[in-house]
C-alpha cells in the first residue's frame, strides 16, 4: 500500500493536470495523508531513544541526502559540464550554494518532493515523545491541538523550518 501511495505521488508529479485533472485533485485528497496513516499503523516502539532514533535516520534522512544529493548531481551534470540551461533546458542556472540547502533550512532548490521525508521523520519523533511520556488521551488532545496550529499556520502563509507546520497537520493521519 506504500508503494502504491509513492507511486501515485510519482504519477501526480509527472502527469500534466490537463491530462488527468479531475482524476488527480481526487487522488490528492488521500495519497499523501494515506502514506501517514501506513507510516503509523506499521510505527515500531523501541528500547531507547536512541534506537529509534538511529533506525529512523538511516530509513528516512540518510535516503533524503542520498535523492538530494543525486538531484543535485543530475543538476550539475545538466548545468555545467551540458550547460543546458544556457539553452533553456533546464530551468534556474545550477548555484554550488545549493549544496547546503539541507543545512541551513532552506527549501531545496533540487527534488523539492524530499519535503515529505522531513515531515515524516518529524511525524516519528514527535510522536515517540507523546506516547512515551503522555497517557493515550493526552496523546490524542496534544495532536489535535499541534494539527490545529499547524493548520493555522500555513493558512496564515507561514512556514516553520524544515516543514514542522506540515508534521503537525499530517501528526493525526499518522496517528489514526
């Protein structure tokens, strides 16, 4: 069912909206927020912190850096040994700034889409917090509370950084 979800989202990013408009707003509606849901129905407690932790990064953030690393990769190939965008191949001209893009909270100039990793290692985190140190019901409350913020947030055009206000309004589907 993940992989279904993934390659739904591939073929949203892919397909013109022309093509398949109708069709794909109606996928929108589940795709992304099924994929939490998965996430979470198949959420493993660990012995420690750290553990959980560890098994996250290598699953979730290490992938992140290796698909943003190859985009920029593909990016430098295209721009400069090609040099594609001169010829309008390519859409912005390639910056060796954006290498640091990762670190400094920027959004990522190349496979924009890794914003779903980041998310979903914070969906983890935060919700390996609530359930170790809160009951089931306080649980439950804090997550409608951090959704409802996170909601509030992005219809106010905020964004916090490394895509927190998407972890807090995706936090309940992961949950469920």
């Amino acid at each position: 069912m993940k992989g279904l979800c993934i390659l739904l989202i591939v073929a949203y990013h892919i397909t013109p909206n022309n093509i398949y408009g109708d069709f794909n707003n109606m996928l929108m509606s589940f795709r992304v927020p099924m994929y939490y849901f998965l996430s979470g129905l198949f959420f493993k407690t660990y012995d420690s912190f750290s553990d959980f932790a560890r098994r996250k990064t290598n699953n979730i953030i290490v992938p992140l850096f290796f698909f943003y690393y190859m985009a920029c990769a593909l990016a430098i190939l295209c721009c400069e040994v090609f040099h594609l965008d001169k010829i309008g191949l390519v859409g912005d001209s390639w910056q060796w700034a954006y290498l640091l893009d990762p670190f400094l909270l920027n959004d990522f100039h190349y496979s924009n889409a890794l914003w779903f990793l980041i998310s979903l290692f914070e969906v983890n985190i935060i919700y390996y917090i609530l359930q170790k140190h809160l009951s089931t019901t306080l649980t439950y409350a804090v997550t409608i509370a951090l959704s409802i913020i996170g909601w509030l947030i992005a219809q106010n055009g905020i964004m916090l950084p490394l895509q927190l206000d998407t972890a807090f309004v995706a936090l309940p589907y992961f949950i469920l």
